[in-house]
C-alpha cells in the first residue's frame, strides 16, 4: 500500500531514462501538457538503479522543461521485477482502447470552448475522429433521429455574418508565449544561426489565436484579405478545399454539432 513516504521530491538528474524501455514518446506533446496543465502524477523508478520503469518520457520532458525536481514513487525490486513492470507498463497502453462516443463528447466540448491545448488533440483530430464515427453508422450513412450517438455524415462549412463591430488585429491573436520562447532562444549560448532560426519558426506554433475575433473580422474584410485568410485556414468556406491545402478547421462546425447533440447552456 502506498504511503507518503513511497513518494518523495527527486532532483530529476538523480533519475535515468530507462536504457532498455521500448517505447517511443511523443515528448513535445508531454511537454505542451506540462505548460498548460502543471505536473501531475508520479514517475515510477527502481530504487537500487535510479532507472525509471514508468514515466520515462515525462521525466524527458522534465528535463526539456528544465525541472528541478519531479515526484518519484521508489519501488525496491529485483530487476527480474524491474523489467516485468518496464514491459506490463508500456502493454497496458497498448492494450488500452477507446469508447469513443465519450471520447467524441469529451472532445467536442474542449473544442467548443476553444480549450484543446494541453490535451494531446488538435482539430485535425477531431475531425478524424468524427469521420470515423460517421463511417461506423452503417446504412450509407443513414441517421436514426432518436439515436443521440450518431453524427452527421455531411460536414457543411460554417456561414460566416456580421455580429458586431470589426475587431482589432491586436484582438485577434496572442504572441506572449511565442514572444517568451523567442527570447529565451535570443539568449541562448552557443546556438547555430540555423537552428536559432529554426527554433524561432517553432516557436510561432505557440501563438494563441481568437477564432472567434478572426471569423468577425473576416465579415469586415475586402475581398482580397478574405481570400488570403482563407488561404490560411484561419476560416473555412469550402471544407474540401480546406483539406486540399492542408488545414481542417472545424471550430464552428462542432459547436454546431455539440449544440444539437448535448444542447446548448448559456449559463
């Protein structure tokens, strides 16, 4: 049974990534969680090693994120035992599934709230996610109306109207991690120009964008900006052209989906 001295603050140099787990993580998705969610959870670690039996890509991530310190659940084992809850760690994924009616639910309501950063999901996800669903329906795509699991197999871009008044560029967007992360490169010793300039790139990946503020806007625009936006994928007219180029973007489409599924609180 666990108690509070199983678990105890361990200076992350003190722990070594398994040199043996088989298993490759996605460590900037672990790290854009730790950023936007906190640390939660415990690594697991061999107490005779320091070798980690389960976390081994959370504690890489400590270490991009330089952490000082992480919270370690020390097992005294053999490493027979080591190596059986190395392998049952990473199978227990593996062997993990998803019901994804729920997941489908969990999803649409981050997306609706503009709040998928931190969850490992992004928009493209989503709209996988609901395709597979749609296909999984049967019946050339046939909805039974009393059947709330079911989701629209047509996807239909979002019309866009004015609501109010045109926003301000400054409204639209917001650069204050980009603008921390390029600094801490700006400072950074001994770094080559091209990977300066590479991790600059990068680093725009983290600025915030307000759809919403965006979509008001484009209902403002001369005709010449709307395409350009469009070209961006910062709004979506034409679903298969936006999947021609690259993007889905389906911000609006969900709420939509969300609403007649689970209905609507404006509370």
């Amino acid at each position: 049974m666990t108690t509070e001295h199983d678990i105890e603050q361990v200076a992350v140099g003190d722990l070594i990534v398994h040199p043996a787990n088989p298993r490759q993580g996605d460590i900037g998705t672990i790290v854009q969680s730790i950023e936007k969610n906190g640390w939660y959870g415990t690594i697991v670690a061999q107490r005779s090693t320091g070798y980690v039996l389960a976390g081994n890509h959370r504690l890489m991530a400590a270490q991009s994120l330089q952490l000082d310190t992480v919270p370690v659940y020390w097992v005294d084992v053999d490493d027979r035992t080591a190596r059986r809850i190395l392998l049952a760690d990473n199978r227990a994924a593996d062997l993990a599934t998803y019901d994804d009616d729920k997941l489908v639910e969990l999803l649409l309501g981050a997306t609706t709230d503009d709040d998928l950063l931190g969850t490992g999901f992004d928009a493209t996800d989503v709209a996988d996610l609901l395709l597979k669903v749609d296909d999984s329906l049967g019946d050339g795509g046939a909805l039974d109306p009393d059947d709330p699991t079911q989701y629209p197999r047509e996807v239909k871009s979002p019309v866009y109207r004015q609501t109010g008044d045109c926003p301000d560029i400054v409204d639209m967007y917001d650069r204050t991690r980009t603008r921390e992360l390029i600094a801490e490169i700006d400072t950074a010793t001994e770094l080559p120009d091209e990977v300066a300039a590479f991790l600059r790139s990068a680093a725009e990946r983290h600025t915030a964008f307000r759809f919403d503020k965006i979509a008001e806007y484009y209902t403002h625009a001369p005709a010449n900006i709307q395409s350009l936006m469009e070209r961006s994928a910062l709004v979506i007219i034409d679903f298969d052209r936006a999947v021609e180029l690259g993007f889905v973007e389906l911000r609006e489409q969900l709420r939509r989906i969300y609403d007649a599924e689970y209905g609507h609180d404006d509370n």
